[in-house]
C-alpha cells in the first residue's frame, strides 16, 4: 500500500504511483506485498471478528457500553486520519497542504468556516455525498453513525476526489472546535462523535496555533473523550513561521503548560512545529524566517510519520481488533457476574442497586475470580452510568462456551495471524507526502520521489534501492532530534578531508547540503535523503543510479559525510558533461581516494 510524491517544481500536489519496476514487487495479481497482506489480513479479520467476537458483544450488549459491532465496511476500510481542533488552526489548510489541492467543498477562512465532519476519500471524479447517503451505503464505513441522529448527519458529508494520497488514506476534517454557549447548540453529541471516530482512526492529530492556545471545555471533553487511544494521539502547533524564535520558545512552553492540565499522564506529549501552507496560497500573516530550519525538520518528523502509516495498516488492524476483543470479554465477564449475583426470586431490583453502589468492589471481585488484569476494566464511573439505562435482570446468563471462542481468537487465531507479518529488519516501502526541507534562499522546498525498499530473497533483510537497479542492506533511519537548534549549533566530526585552505581541493564543499539531510545523531544521510538530494540535480534516474554504487561503495544503503561528498562532485562533473568513468577518477582522485580499494 504504498506510493511515492513526486515534487513537480515546489509544488506537493503532484503525487503519482509509485513505479512498479523499482524495487516494489508487484505480483501477478498487480499488487505489492504489503498491499497482499493487508487483503489477507483484513479477510481473516472479518472472518475471526464476525465468528468468535461479534456473538460475545452482541449476547451481552456491548453496543450499549461501547460501541456498535463492526462491519466488514469497518475492518476493511483505508487507515484514516482524524483531525481536531478550534476554529481557524489550519485543519482544511494542512489537509490541502497532504494534498496539493483543495478537496470538493472546502472552506477556509480566519473565522469559523468547516461547519460539519468531512470524510475526505478517493474516488473517480469530485463528488459530495451527503451524511444520509453516506450512512447507508454500503460501500462506506459509515454506517455507524446513524446513531447520532439525523441533526448529526446533516453536518456529515464524504468528500471524494481523484488524488493519489487518497488512495491509501482517509482524511476526516472536524468543525472547529467553539467555546462558551456556541458549543450547546450543535444538536448532537460532539463529544461521542468524537470517541466514535477515534476509535476507527490510525492517527489523530490535535492542531493549535501560534495565538489559539487555550483549551476550551468543548476541546477539553474531546481530548478526554480520547482517553485508551493515546499512542495514536499527535500534537501538532501550527503557524510557528508567524512569531519570532523567542516568542516560539514561550508559546511551546504555554501550549505545554494547557495540555499538561488536560491529559492526565507523566508522560510528555510529542508536539509538532510546522507552518502547512499549500504552495497555491500565500500565507497569512507576517513571516519570521529564524524558525526556518527547525520548522523544517519538524514538519520533516510529523510527515514521516504520516507516510508510516498505509506501511502498518494491516498490524494496525490486527491491534484494534485484540483490544476491542479483550474489551468485549471483560465486559461479558463484569454482566455475568452482576447477573449471577441476583437473587432468584425477590429483592433483585436492591440487590441490583447495592452492586451498583459500589461497584469498584464488584470490579475487583471479577478480577481476583477470573484472573483478568485491573487496565482492562472500564472507568467504574462511566460504566455505571450506562449500566443505569438496562435492567441487569434481563441479560444474558453468563456463557462459557462464547467466551471460551473468544479466548481461542485471542490465543489461537491472531498470534497466528501475527506470524504473517514481516520483521522489523524487513520493513517495505512508505507512502509518499510532501517533505519540506530549507533552501539557501529559506523557502520550503518539497521532495522528490523516496527511496522504496525490497526484501531480500535468501537474506530476508530490507534493502534500500534508493535510485533503483542495485541495492544495499538497509539500516533502519533514526529521527532526528527533536531541537533543530541543539543539532544545529552542535560541532561536526574532524573535517574528513585535511585542511579548510583554499588551496586544498579535498574542502567540503557540500558540508552545508550533508548538515541539512543527515540524520542529526548518526551523522549519516539516509538513502531516502539522499535519493531527494541527488534527484534535485536533474540528472536521470540511469545517471544516479551510477553515482550512488559510486558512493555507497560499502554497501549500507546509507552515506557518510565521505560519501555524500563524492556523490555530489560526481554529480557536479555530470552536469558538466563529463563522461562518467572520468568523473569518478577525477573526484577520488581529488579527495584522496584513488588507491582504496572498495569492497
């Protein structure tokens, strides 16, 4: 699942497929592995879900404490992004800036424009499908939301457009978020829509800007409402080019401050510097150019972590199903309980009040009976609440044979499911979305194709087959650091080439180009780095693909600072119209490096 963006000029709208013949295999039925095993996985999932899962919910009414059964619309459906935020932090804007181009009726403006939810999805023309039809088709993983009301979808819509980052994700826009009495009048539960959502998304990213920092209670319930998706959770402050370094530092110290009030864990939240401008628009407001280089490698992070994401939908899958599985099963195990400890006859309606009361004791007694872990229960408070709306009375008696099928599923079928999927040494392609770096000239300036990846037929590793034809053995990249500034500022290794003297031609000349595409820990350039770097050259892909089995002469799919600087004088004698064979002796002649013999 997985294609490349292709930088036309400095737009990032123009993303095509990823070529077929590069490294990516494409098997007989035109789909590549990781597209093969998504399908795989997805079938089995419908398939163990809907026999050994979906009985279990529905004999104790799961739907009523949680959430309705899944489809197979449900399981199958593209991984989604889910988008939060209050009114005017550059939601819409930061989805035009993924992709290239403004989706079928989208507002944007300084003041309260996107009035409603918008699924952003790929289809054949521009088309708005209203949030009735949208629910009951059954080609849409929507169908849920009939829940909510008819006022709810009336302020939902499906928003499909050809573009080629739709075809492995889905985008869901959200109204901004309101504060004071605005936020009563909406006519559905905000908040619930929320939860419902969350749960079905890969990603949610909680956008503030620079001057929008406090957290309104609206915004407040929402982030709560997200509570048990945390390790899907992103943070992302917006417009950071429109306040001066200084005052940078102050409002992430601020936003810190807000968000440690409201997300109740030790832990500190991962936040995103950025600046989302689509290269059709021109931004609002003044431009500080000192945030530049941080701006970039920070957006840099949050990009790579959008591109992981088509990469890991099938485990992603995999997890959702487990967690709601274990849910599924304790809550069966807490209602037959409760349902066993009425009396036969009389008084069950105070029995039934009595472990109401005090239902964090029952809670414990389900733990100690069942040998269930505490981190599974619900919050005692909230379960309480919708326990309320049933008569324990009328539930089911508590079977073991349903929640013994589960217990196989949870054992049997998915850690044989598991073995599937490849391991972390044989990681494949990324998805492709615009990538920012820093020019000379401090303008954003948007990626070429990246790097792909294969797995190796006998050695089982990843390799990188950065400009396509030979490949080397992949070493997985580290993030850079999250200060731009403290990696900027810190001192280089001893110049690799003698002297800084203008007489010697063994300067780094490209010492400038390596410190801004080098991973900032290992001091190396990433053959995904690389491939960006060496394709802004204009040079052909035949040409490059030479340079780089020049370069990368040990095989690491990866270039040192040594490296990167032959690659680029190669490159630089190639724009000249020099022969290869003679631009090679000529660069390891100049850096001294003639009579090394590579392996």
């Amino acid at each position: 699942m997985s294609f490349t963006g292709k930088g036309k000029g400095k737009e990032p709208a123009s993303m095509t497929p990823m070529s077929t013949g590069g490294g990516v295999g494409v098997g007989a039925d035109g789909l590549t592995s990781e597209e093969r095993l998504y399908q795989e996985t997805v079938k089995q999932l419908q398939k163990t879900y809907a026999k050994k899962i979906k009985p279990l919910e529905q004999a104790y009414c799961f739907e009523g404490f949680h959430s309705a059964p899944l489809t197979p619309q449900d399981i199958g459906s593209k991984p989604m992004v889910l988008l939060l935020g209050q009114y005017s932090t550059g939601k819409t804007t930061f989805v035009e800036y993924l992709l290239g181009e403004s989706y079928p009726d989208a507002h944007v403006g300084i003041e309260p424009t996107t009035d409603r939810f918008v699924a952003i999805m790929n289809g054949p023309e521009p088309k708005v499908i209203p949030g009735h039809a949208a629910a009951v088709s059954g080609e849409l993983p929507f169908s849920g939301l009939t829940k909510f009301g008819t006022k709810y979808l009336s302020r939902f819509q499906v928003a499909q457009m050809n573009n080629p980052l739709l075809s492995n994700l889905t985008l869901i826009d959200t109204p901004g978020i309101l504060s004071g009495s605005k936020q009563i009048q909406r006519g559905y539960d905000f908040v619930s829509v929320i939860n419902w959502f969350a749960e079905r998304s890969d990603l949610i990213l909680l956008l503030f800007d620079s001057y929008k920092l406090d957290i309104s209670d609206e915004f407040k319930g929402a982030i709560q409402s997200l509570r048990g998706h945390e390790d899907k959770v992103r943070v992302v402050l917006n417009k950071c080019d429109q306040v001066s370094q200084q005052q940078l530092m102050r409002v992430y110290g601020a936003l810190m401050w807000s968000l440690g009030k409201v997300i109740p864990t030790p832990e500190v939240k991962r936040v995103y510097l950025g600046s989302f401008w689509p290269k059709y628009k021109t931004p609002v407001g003044n431009r500080y150019e000192d945030n530049n280089d941080l701006i970039a490698i920070e957006q840099r992070d949050l990009l790579r972590d959008l591109r992981s994401i088509p990469k890991n939908a099938a485990l992603r899958r995999v997890n959702e199903i487990v967690k709601r599985a274990r849910q599924s099963r304790v809550h069966a195990h807490i209602i037959g309980h409760l349902r066993s400890e009425l009396p036969s006859m009389f008084g069950k309606n105070k029995k039934a009040k009595a472990m109401l009361d005090d239902l964090p004791a029952e809670f414990r007694k389900i733990q100690v009976k069942y040998n269930l872990p505490p981190g599974d229960f619900p919050n005692p408070e909230a379960f309480k609440s919708d326990l309320e709306a049933f008569k324990i009375a009328d539930f089911n008696k508590f079977s073991q044979k349903l929640i013994s099928s589960t217990d196989e599923a949870l054992s049997v079928d998915f850690p044989k499911l598991m073995q599937k999927f490849p391991s972390d040494s044989r990681r494949s392609a990324e998805i492709g979305l615009p990538e920012s770096t820093v020019s000379d000239e401090g303008e954003d300036a948007v990626s070429g194709q990246f790097a792909s990846m294969r797995v190796g037929e006998k050695t089982g590793r990843a390799l990188y087959t950065p400009i396509g034809g030979q490949a080397g053995p992949a070493t997985a990249p580290i993030p850079p650091p999250y200060s731009a500034l403290s990696a900027a500022s810190s001192s280089s290794s001893r110049n690799p080439f003698g002297e800084d003297t203008q007489g010697n031609p063994g300067i780094l000349r490209y010492k400038h180009v390596f410190d801004g595409a080098c991973d900032g820990k290992r001091k190396v350039v990433p053959a995904e780095n690389a491939r960006h770097v060496l394709s802004e050259t204009g040079l052909p892909n035949e040409m490059l693909r030479e340079v780089w089995n020049i370069a990368d002469w040990d095989n690491a799919g990866e270039l040192d600072q040594v490296q990167f600087e032959v690659a680029m004088r190669v490159c630089e004698r190639l724009l000249n119209k020099e022969p290869m064979d003679s631009a090679r002796q000529q660069v390891l002649m100049e850096l001294g490096l003639a009579n090394r013999t590579f392996d």
